[in-house]
C-alpha cells in the first residue's frame, strides 16, 4: 500500500467521522431489542437476552455520549458475538424471525464496531488510510474481542496495596537506576550473559517433523539491590527457560529466530503463528522459538503471559530484561555451537517488540524484521488498561511518564539498534486495534526510517498476508539469509 500523503494544513484525524451517527445506530438498536424480547415471561429468554442486551445498549449508548474510550468498543465486539451466537438458541424460545432479527442486528454492531474503533484512530502522515469496508470493519471489530480477552485475562490489577507498592518500587528504582547511569545509558543496564553450553530436551512435542523442545536454566537475576527482584525470582517456573527447534539434516543453514506474542508459548499456537510450511520447507531456514519470559511452561500466574503488561512496572522490566539475557544466550549458541551460518530475528507483536530491543543488545543479529511491533508497552497498558487501576496508580503519584521513564533500560525506542539499516525492516496492518499503528510508526522513525510494508489489514495478518512475506524475504536476501533472486 501507498502512503497516505496528507494536504497542506489538514490535521489527521478519524477516518469515519461521516459514517459516526450510522454506526453507532446498530448496537442501540440490538441491545435494546435484545432486552425487549427478554422482557417476555420466560426466565429462559431473560438469562439468554442478558449479556447481549446489557453489553450493546451501554456500549452504544457510553459510545454516543462518550466516544474516546478504547474499552468500549472491545465489550461492544464482545457483546456481539454473544448475541450473534445466542441468537441461535434464542430461535427456541420467541421463535425464528424474531432470532433472525436479532442475529442481523447483532452482526451489524459488530461490523459496525469495527468502523467506530477504526475510526476513533487518528490518520498517520506515515501510514495510508485504511479505506474501510464491511470485511475489514469485521476483521478490526475481532482484534477488538483479542484485546479485550488480553485485558480481562492480565492480572493483578494495579489496585489498592498493589498500586501502593508498585509506586514505592517506582521510587526506590528511580533513584537507583540514577546512581547507576541506567538512565542516561540504558545499555549499560544489561549484563553479559555466560556462555549457554549444554541444553535439555524437554517433553513437549509438536507433529512437525524434527521438532524438538528444548530446555536450560535461564541462569538470569535482577540486580542486586533492584526493586522487585525478590519476587521475581519467586516465579520458580520462569527460572527455566524454554525453546522449540525446527532444523534441517545436513550443511549448516542460517537460522531464523521467532519471537512469539503474548498469551502464546506452546508449540501449537507458535507454530502455527510461524508456518514452518513457508518459513522451514518453502524458505530452507532453521527456526528457533524462543519462550518469553512467563509465558507458556515459563508461566507465573494462570494464564501465559501474566506479568508482562499487567502495571506491575518493576515485573514488566524484568521480563523485558530476562528476555534479551536468554535469546542472546541462546543466538550465542547458534553461533558457537550449532555452526550457525547466519542469525535473523522475526518477531510478531509483543515478540516484534522483544527482536527490536534485542537488536540493540546483540552484536551477532544479523537482521531484524517485526510484525505488528509493540514498541512500545508503557503507552499500550495505559492505553487499555481498566481506568480502576490506571485512577489508583494516579492516585499513588504514578503516571505514563514515569513508567515510560522507568523502562528506559528496555526500550527498543530509546536504545541505538545494532543491526544495518538495509537489515532491519517493519510490517504492519492499518487497521490493528491489539497493536495500532503508532507502534509501527514509532519504531520506523526512530529506526531511521528502514523498509517498512502496510498492509490492508488487522492484528492477525502476519505471515499470511503477501506484504509481509515480501518484506521478509528482502531483508533476508540483504542479510545474505536467503540467496539472491536470479
């Protein structure tokens, strides 16, 4: 896709500012049927018309009278499905036309949804427009239920006691990180890590043929001293780190590390995510799949991923920090001990993250492309966070500000990359909503403006879309990873 060259003196703004009214119209319209039906004397048709009908009617109401809050439209998608799925069992109860009714307008504030959240987004000067339609309105009002699902699922909440002490970390590292120059030079917070000689094999397995699991003790501490680090060492299972492999019989090949997303860390999710049909067999590469720290069988709470974006700032730099320490272990051994002819790192959302920060801290990275990068996670929390936790961190002293501040030490945005301009590449969707494309956009101007594709598309398109795969494949080709085209 082209850029999106904006006119003299026009300020970016929302994309979809005509169409407001009209789709907002469709989720009031449905919850308010929704409640009308359940209404009925029937105890069964008032617990199916509940959820669907509270969810719609508030969503689209606080849409109309209040429309900047990210979190509505997330309940507003998931209140959509929910109506379009009980609209079947609902067929039962008040009949067949009265649940088709239902379903039609339960798809209409879904596809509706996507417009409105898409269209609350300002237009980038960096990026093109994202020309909406009913598929792509569809396909962003779903990156809306992930979003959701990821908030509802992150613990803990930044509440009460938590926000006290978070806050009282906050100070104590601040003044810490002070002293130490951490600030001011945010490498210098990162050590070299020792030498990775031996692995396990772990017990995971995967259908893909050669897959192997991979395991070593991760060996990483925080500082001395560092806020935070008692209970981060705490999480026993994160203290193992984790890897799957993909690799070839034979010569030495390069090799392509994959750095995965948050709530992912199974072998299934990540490869599938990955597709070793076109990576491994298509492109000829060896893949490593590193586990981010807690996600997966590394995880420290319920679900993968719990730590990483929860406010818990002193926790989300750990995992930043641990990260870097055991991929660059682990793109060391490549080297060193698996003849490795050349390292690449792929990365998607929070893994796009990880692989930017990684090429500010590892030398031997020999190109760099992201997906959908979160670059930077201090505005994605305060973002999406509930606004219970974002008014008691205020309330503690805490602001976006000094989080950002804090997590300097870990910020691809902040730190010099190491790896050649023609080696380092962007790709991302128009019209995200789990990632948007500021991120994107933020990375690429720091990154000093490298290779970067758009593509018309959402959260989910990744190594699907042709873009993508074109934008790989040409920084790997610049890389010397993949042979020139003939």
């Amino acid at each position: 896709m082209e850029k999106r060259t904006p006119k003299e003196g026009e300020t970016p703004g929302p994309v979809v500012v005509r169409l407001w009214p009209a789709a907002a119209a469709p989720p009031v319209l449905a919850g308010a049927l929704w409640l009308w039906f359940g209404t009925h004397d029937n105890l069964l048709a008032a617990l199916l018309a509940a959820v669907p009908g509270i969810m719609l009617l508030s969503t689209g109401l606080s849409n109309l009278l209040w429309s900047a809050d990210p979190r509505i439209f997330q309940f507003m998608a998931t209140g959509s499905i929910f109506g379009m799925l009980l609209a079947f069992a609902f067929a039962f109860v008040v009949g067949p036309l009265a649940a088709l009714a239902l379903l039609v307008l339960s798809a209409a504030s879904f596809v509706a949804t996507g417009y409105l959240a898409v269209g609350q987004e300002p237009v980038l000067p960096e990026a093109p427009a994202p020309d909406l339609d009913l598929g792509l309105a569809a396909r962003a009002a779903w990156d809306e239920v992930s979003m959701n699902v990821i908030v509802m699922t992150t613990s803990p909440v930044a509440v009460g006691r938590s926000a006290t002490r978070i806050s009282r970390e906050m100070d104590e590292a601040m003044e810490m990180f002070s002293t130490h120059g951490w600030m001011e030079n945010p490498t210098t917070y990162h050590r070299t890590p020792p030498p990775l000689e031996r692995t396990e094999q772990g017990a995971l397995r995967h259908e893909e043929s050669g897959f192997e699991h991979l395991c070593f003790e991760s060996l990483y501490e925080p500082h001395q001293g560092e806020p935070g680090r008692e209970r981060w060492l705490s999480y026993e299972g994160n203290r193992t780190a984790h890897a799957w492999a993909l690799r070839h019989q034979g010569e030495p090949r390069p090799w392509l590390v994959c750095l995965h997303g948050i709530r992912m860390g199974s072998p299934k999710a990540d490869l599938r995510l990955f597709r070793p049909d076109y990576l491994h067999h298509g492109l000829g590469l060896n893949l490593l799949f590193p586990i981010l720290p807690t996600h997966g069988p590394r995880r420290a709470g319920v679900v993968s991923g719990d730590r990483v974006l929860s406010g818990d700032v002193m926790d989300s730099l750990h995992a930043g920090a641990q990260m870097a320490w055991d991929v660059r272990r682990l793109t060391a051994w490549l080297r060193e001990s698996q003849e490795a002819q050349s390292v690449g790192v792929l990365g998607n959302s929070l893994g796009g993250y990880s692989a930017a920060l990684l090429s500010c801290l590892d030398d031997g990275v020999d190109c760099v492309v992201v997906g959908s990068p979160a670059a930077d996670p201090t505005r994605l929390f305060w973002r999406n966070a509930l606004s219970l936790s974002t008014r008691y961190l205020k309330a503690e002293g805490v602001r976006e500000e000094d989080t950002a501040r804090l997590l300097r030490p870990v910020s691809p945005l902040v730190m010099d990359t190491l790896v050649p301009h023609d080696r380092r590449a962007i790709f991302a969707g128009v019209a995200d909503r789990v990632v948007p494309p500021i991120e994107a956009a933020s990375l690429w101007r720091h990154w000093q403006q490298p290779r970067i594709a758009w593509y018309r598309g959402t959260h989910r398109g990744f190594l699907r879309i042709p873009e993508g795969r074109a934008v790989l494949e040409e920084t790997l080709r610049a890389a010397g990873i993949l042979p020139e085209e003939t």
